[in-house]
C-alpha cells in the first residue's frame, strides 16, 4: 500500500486495518506527516503542526494495542482540529492576533473526546478570524485555497479543515457551524460535513452554555466516516445544561437502510434566496438519484418568513456576548466585519430581540409541522460555486447585491435557524471542474435517519471519490 492510497481510505477502514494489526499507528502517522510535507506548503490548511508529539503518541497507542489494552473507535487515526478549538499545549489563535501566542491547558470537550476515542492530533486547521464569515483567511496565517482550484476559497469558516481531508492530510476532521460552517467549505472542497442537532455534541467551555445557533460537529471523506466521528464526539455532559442525554451508540450502527416510499422535499428554488446557475444546474441534476433510490421527490417548501431576520438579530447578539473582551481592549486588531457584526449587536433593543425569538418560534412551528408530510428537505449548499481566494465575501450573484458579508449564506443560515440537523454531501462538479455540494435537513433531533439518507445519497453518485490533483 502506497502512501496516496493510504492517505486517502476512509477512516473507518482504516481503523480497522489498525484494530486488526495490519497497520500500525506509527506508519499511518508516518504517511500522513510525509503527505502534510509534501502538499501542505501548496494550500495551507494546517497552520499549527506538532509532528513530532503526533508521532510520539502513535508509538504510544501501539504500544498500548500490544499490551492488549481496550481500544477505542479511532484508535489510532490522525486529526486535526480547528483553530477555534481548545487545545491543551498547542497553540490555539482563533485566527487572530490577538491570541497569535495563546496556547491553552485544557482542551474542549469535543477534542478530549475525539483522544479519548484514540485518535491522535497533529495539529490545527486554518480558520477565519474567530470564525466569522465563509471564507478562510486570517492576519495570522494567511488564506487556505481550495485543492481543486488553488485561485479559489474553500469556504469556511471550517475551511482549513476541507482542504486538509480533501488533499489527504487527515481522514477525520473537527469543526463548527453557525451560519454554514460546517456544511459550505465541505460543499466547495468535496468532502462532508455534519451540521449536528444542538446539544448533539456538547460545547465547554461556551460563554452561551443555552445557545443553538453554533455547533460543533465532524467532517470527514465519507458519510461512514462523520458516523463514526460522531459516535465519538456525541453524547451527555453534566456541565452542559443543552447536551441531548440519547446514546452516542447509535451512530456506530450500519448506515444502510431502505428509502422507498421516504418523502422529501425538493427546495430547489428557495423564496428571498439568490443561487448561482451552476449551483442549480448540478443540484436539479440529482433529483433523479433520490427517485431512483424510491424516495417520493415532490416541490415544496415550509414559510421560511423571518428566517433572515431571526438569523442576522440573533447573530448579531452572539458576537457581543461572545466578543465583548476582544471589542472592549482590542478593537484595533479586529477585521472590519467582526466590527460591523459586533456593532450591529449593540444596536439592538431589547424589543428587537424578544421579537426575533417571537418569530423564530412561529417559524419553527411552520417547519415542524411540514416536516410531519416529509422526512427530509434537499436543497443547495452554498449560493454560489468557489470564488476567487483574494476577494473577502460574495458581493453580488446573479446582478443581485448582497447587503452584507453574510448574505450570500441564507440557504445554510436558514436551516441554522432551525435547530434541524444538516449535512453537505458531494454532488457534483460545474463546468469549470469546482465541488457543488447539496444539503439535506432532517426533523428534529433526528440526526441518525439523516445519516442514512446521507448514506443512501453518496452511495448512489460515488461524487466524493473525485481526489484533487495535489
């Protein structure tokens, strides 16, 4: 086996090759380093590596499978995790100057749960300045490209680590998502990305321990993968009040499952919400995938009314509460739209924001009850297809301007809204050869069936087999 092969079988295969002795720690280790030397330099998508430690603990972890100690689901499997993520003695930046030396002691719960389950770090993956917006660049690192494209972004704000599984770097990956995160750079770099139920993975530390806008969740090359991820990453915390108490079990079970006579809901044309041509084009070209897996495809879509302004009041509040610090000491350090995004927050009222719960509530009843015709809502990821890694944000798509620097986002930050689960999936390519991806909702809490239905997708189109040439 050569190190491409390697470097880029799935995560649950090679796990098993790992459990069964006929790979060790170490020489997956080894490959993965050798291809982060070789192709990171090109795309810079880890931006912190600590390959010395990842080598030393892979030696570790055979070690321990010698001993014939209990192994744990990942045993064994190179990550790594996103630069808004925690990191017990690895530098952790969030993408800002302000915190370019920082380097925590404790680790968040979701990376002390992704050790746990054997999987060994190797470093840390680009991300836009505290998270904010859809494309990856920052003043510490600079900007991640997109492997199938490197004049292109790959998304964000999880975007270092898309580019990082789709050029093989890693096979498991971390992220967030509040307003697409997890779901546009898995769109625009062919990979996939779990937008988990909130509380599905428990975040700590948080400053907002009620909130359900952010998310964190898995990204991997394959459904299988996010899966077994999540049967990691998921499951109760006592420091949690939202942590959902379900057992995290149940995302190690078998994927396959019989979709005849499941009933979806083809959002292909969303009211308020511009898409590219190419975005569609690819798009409608899978509905015949879903028909041919027995589904009942049928055009319809719930009143997403208020959805926008729900999203841009309620984000708007989250980044005082989350940045109140960095605005108050540092605001000279802080990129224009953190500012602009902060100083809408403070322009709230209090009748503003009781009004934007109003209307989410209203909304979410819309949508509860629609879902009780169909199981499952497909619509497009992203807007638009990559676009060029030197511009900031989409400003316009179709001759339509965008407000803001996250208005080209609505088809992700709608479902966000929600509280639904949501997964990109590969599928399919534009004529200039860049990733589409399409988005799948699921009802409440039911972030299991839509696995399955994931499952049932990517293995009907195989799209997420296309490797960039790196």
């Amino acid at each position: 086996m050569n190190n491409s092969e390697l470097c880029f079988m799935p995560a649950h295969e090679l796990a098993a090759h790992i459990r069964n002795k006929e790979l060790s720690a170490v020489e997956v280790m080894q490959a993965h380093l050798t291809q982060i030397e070789r192709v990171n330099p090109k795309v810079n998508a880890i931006v912190t590596l600590v390959a010395e430690q990842a080598l030393a603990n892979a030696q570790l972890a055979d070690a321990a499978q010698a001993r014939g100690e209990a192994l744990g689901p990942l045993h064994g499997l190179p990550v790594a995790h996103k630069d808004l993520a925690e990191t017990a003695g690895i530098r952790t930046t969030y993408g800002s100057p302000i915190y370019k030396d920082n380097v925590p002691s404790e680790d968040a719960l979701h990376v002390a749960r992704l050790k746990n389950a054997g999987a060994i770090t190797v470093g840390k993956t680009n991300t836009p300045e505290f998270g904010a917006g859809s494309q990856t660049f920052n003043a510490v690192f600079g900007a991640t490209v997109n492997p199938y494209d490197f004049s292109k972004t790959c998304g964000g704000s999880s975007g270092g680590a898309a580019t990082a599984l789709a050029c093989g770097l890693i096979p498991i990956a971390d992220g967030s998502d509040m307003g697409g995160s997890l779901r546009n750079p898995a769109a625009f770099c062919n990979v996939v990305g779990l937008r988990p139920s909130p509380g599905r993975v428990p975040m700590h530390p948080d400053k907002q321990m009620w909130g359900t806008l952010g998310v964190d969740g898995p990204m991997a090359r394959t459904v299988s993968d996010v899966a077994l991820m999540l049967s990691a990453m998921a499951g109760p915390d006592p420091r949690v009040p939202m942590s959902l108490t379900d057992s995290p079990a149940q995302f190690a079970q078998p994927l396959e499952r019989n979709l005849k006579g499941v009933r979806v809901a083809w959002l292909g044309q969303l009211p308020g919400v511009k898409f590219d041509k190419r975005i569609t084009a690819v798009i409608e070209s899978q509905r015949a995938t879903f028909e041919a897996l027995g589904c009942i495809v049928e055009d319809a879509a719930p009143d997403f009314s208020d959805a926008d302004e729900v999203f841009n009041v309620l984000r708007a509040y989250n980044f005082v509460l989350s940045r109140h610090h960095e605005y108050t000491h540092h605001r000279h350090l802080l990129k224009d739209t953190i500012i602009w995004n902060y100083e809408q927050g403070l322009t709230l009222s209090a009748e503003t924001v009781a009004l934007a719960e109003i209307k989410r509530a209203a909304l979410w009843q819309r949508v509860r009850k629609f879902m009780q015709t169909y199981e499952f809502m497909v619509l497009p990821v992203t807007q638009v297809p990559p676009f060029d890694v030197t511009q900031p944000y989409v400003t316009e798509i179709d001759g339509e301007v965008m407000p803001n620097y996250i208005a080209w986002m609505k088809s992700c930050y709608y479902i966000s809204v929600l509280g639904n689960p949501a997964i990109s999936v590969p599928a399919g390519f534009t004529a200039e050869g860049l990733p589409v991806g399409l988005q799948i909702v699921g009802r409440l809490r039911e972030d299991f069936s839509l696995l399955q239905m994931a499952y049932g997708f990517e293995q009907a189109t195989q799209v997420g087999q296309r490797k960039p040439v790196v």
